[in-house]
C-alpha cells in the first residue's frame, strides 16, 4: 500500500494572498508602489526593528545589491561559507570581488570563528555568515574577529526568518543583512528578498541601485540595475508578515517532536541563547558516506512516501562555478557535512499523523542502514 507522499517543504499560499493580489491587479497598477513601500516597513518593524528594509525582486539581488552599497568590488575578499546555497559565493563573485570559503562548525553548520581568522588576508573587507537552516551563526565571535581586523559583517539570513541570539534578532547584527521571499522559505512574496540596511546611506545606495540608479527619474546617479519588486509580490508578503510567527512556532514544535522521537541519527543541536526558526530540519547521519546518505534518502521517499533534502551535496567550493574562487583548498568539517545531512519535512503544513511516519521511516530506514 502506498501512501501520499508527505513533500519537503510546502508553501502555504491562501484565500488572503488571492484577495490581496487580487485587489492590486484591480488597481491597474501592479509594478512598485505603494504596497512595496507598505511591506518594507512592515518587514522592517517585524523582523528587524530601527532598520531601513528595501525590497528587491530577489534574495540573491539583495545579495548583490547590499555589497555594491556597501562597496565591495574587485580586489576585495569576503569570507563566506562553502556549505550554503551558491547564490552567497555567487552574489560576491558579480560584484568582481573574491568569495573566500571558511569552514564551519559541526553542531550548527554555521561560519566556524577559526577558520575566519585563519582566511583573513589583508584584502578581507567583510565576513558573511550564513544563518543555515534557520539557526543564528555565532555572531558575538564573528563581530568580535570583524572588530579586531576592521571588517564589515553582512549577513545572509535567506532561511533565518525570525532566528535571533541572546535576544538580538538576526538581521540587525551587520551592515546589512538579506531575506529571501522564494516559496520554500519561512516566507514569501512569490519571488523576492528584502536588505535590512544598518544606516540610511546603505538604504539609499540599495533604493539607487535596484532602480537604474535613479532616485528622481532620469536623473541616473548611479550605474544600477532593475531588480525592483512588484506590488503584486509585495501584497503576497505582507499577507505572509501577518502569519508567519504563527508557522515558526509551528516548525518549532514539530522539531521538538523530532528530537524527541528520532533514534539513531544526529538531530540539530540548538546553542545556548539561540531561536532556531527550523528553516530546514536537519540530520545527520554519522559516519555516513554521501553514497549511503543518498540511499537513506531513496528508501524514505520510495518505501515511506517521505521526501526529503540534501542541503547541500556539493560544497561551493567543489561546484565548477566557484572552484576556481578555491585552488587546493580543503574545507574537513564541510565535506562531512556535504556527505551526512539529510533535511526532513519540519513545515508547518504536517500534520501529527505525518511526524510520525516520518518517525517511523527514519528510524526504520536508518536501523537497516545501520545492520
Ligand atoms: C534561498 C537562498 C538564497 C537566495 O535567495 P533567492 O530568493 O532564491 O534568490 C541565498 N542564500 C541562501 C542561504 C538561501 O537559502
């Protein structure tokens, strides 16, 4: 007998979001407006308070677009994790300047402080750490090292909606900070990001550069691009703002059942101080090579009906795109990870009869693994 198939990631996208879309195309005026203005500092009170949010029609933009506001361009280097989605590397190598790939640390997969400091050159102008999976990186050690060599601190908090520190939300830590708005993330737009800026200037530069540089129209100030969000998504998002601590709280307990139930594999340890927002619910599978991890993820989603998802199989720093950012370099703690992890469904769509079958399956498939 075959069951439905619990999927991965589910967005939730509702009667409200139609409703609100709905109310803009009736409007006739659907590119950036008033909705994206009405969504910035709604974000903004949200998620990162006393910080100037700009909304771009990407998270990957927002990437590219908070370093060129902040300078970053060729000769410079940033420190970036290898173990993330390549859009971090990617938005750094656009700008001209040198993505530099640390290590992480095991427990929480997040930038490791040590092996920061030991890629720190004297081109090294910023540190981004990613929030990854939705748990904060180690931010008093990364402002710490930042504020002994004189760098910048971005923060690429794509799948960290919500996650803070000792009380201190992520997103308010650097320069600026981006938010990704794609359909798997804690939330969306459709498509979209949103730059959470440090000081009006970076705001400014990052309003200039996702609109032809313009501030007055024609009046090009800058060479810039357009990646500016419609009012469309900016409707979908804010509708979205209104729900989302509602399905974080959800994602926690369905983690919490998690590590109560599973056997055999390493669940996602939480720091001390930490909100963990579970953007991804991620396990280990010790020792495992990446071709055993893969069968495991076979035997859910064949025998169980359980899907799930290896983020991320390849390391950046091993891709063809970024590998030449990295001759010879060995990354140990990365490449383990690469072959261990396996992220579970965590969203809030599941239902208690879902955990469990993803129970059931882990702890059977792994048992077998294992024997
Ligand atoms: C999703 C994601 C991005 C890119 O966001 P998009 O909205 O898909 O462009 C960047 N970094 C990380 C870690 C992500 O998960």
């Amino acid at each position: 007998m075959s069951l439905p198939m619990i999927p991965a990631a589910k967005p939730i996208i509702g009667e409200d979001e139609r409703r609100a879309v709905d109310a803009v195309l009736a409007s006739g005026m659907v590119a950036q407006g008033p909705e994206v203005k009405a969504f910035e500092a709604e974000f903004a009170e949200h998620f990162t308070p006393g910080r100037a949010c700009v909304a771009v029609n990407s998270g990957t933009s927002g990437l590219h677009l908070g370093l060129l506001a902040a300078g970053i361009g060729p000769g410079d280097e940033v420190i970036v994790p290898s173990f993330t989605f390549a859009a971090t590397g990617n938005a750094v190598a656009l700008t001209g300047a040198t993505p530099v790939f640390a290590d992480i640390e095991p427990d929480h997969f997040c930038l490791d402080p040590e092996s920061i400091r030991a890629s720190i050159t004297e081109r090294t102008k910023a540190i981004m750490p990613v929030h990854l999976y939705g748990h904060p990186a180690n931010m008093p050690a990364i402002r710490a090292l930042a504020d002994e060599h004189g760098l910048m601190v971005f923060e690429d908090a794509a799948q960290a909606h919500g996650a803070s520190l000792n009380g201190e939300q992520v997103g308010t830590f650097g320069t600026f900070a981006m938010f990704s708005l794609y359909p798997t993330k804690n939330m969306t737009s459709g498509e979209g990001g949103m730059v959470a800026c440090a000081t009006e200037e970076i705001a400014r530069n990052v309003r200039l550069l996702r609109n032809q540089g313009m501030e007055t129209q024609y009046a090009n100030e800058l060479v810039g691009l357009n990646n500016r969000m419609t009012d469309i998504h900016a409707a979908i998002g804010r509708v979205q703002l209104t729900k989302v601590d509602a399905w974080t709280a959800q994602r926690q307990a369905n983690a919490k059942f998690l590590d109560a139930h599973l056997e055999g594999v390493t669940t996602p340890p939480v720091a001390d101080g930490a909100v963990h927002v579970y953007h991804q619910y991620t396990i280990r599978i010790p020792g495992a090579a990446g071709a055993e991890r893969d069968r495991v993820v076979t035997a859910l989603r064949e025998e169980h009906q359980v899907g799930s998802g290896v983020y991320y199989p390849i390391p950046n720093h091993r891709l063809a795109s970024l590998a030449p950012y990295a001759p010879g370099l060995e990354l140990p703690e990365t490449e383990r990870a690469a072959a261990e992890v396996i992220s579970l469904p965590v969203h809030p769509s599941l239902s208690q009869d879902d955990l469990e079958r993803i129970v059931t399956a882990v702890n059977t498939v792994v048992v077998k693994a294992g024997a």
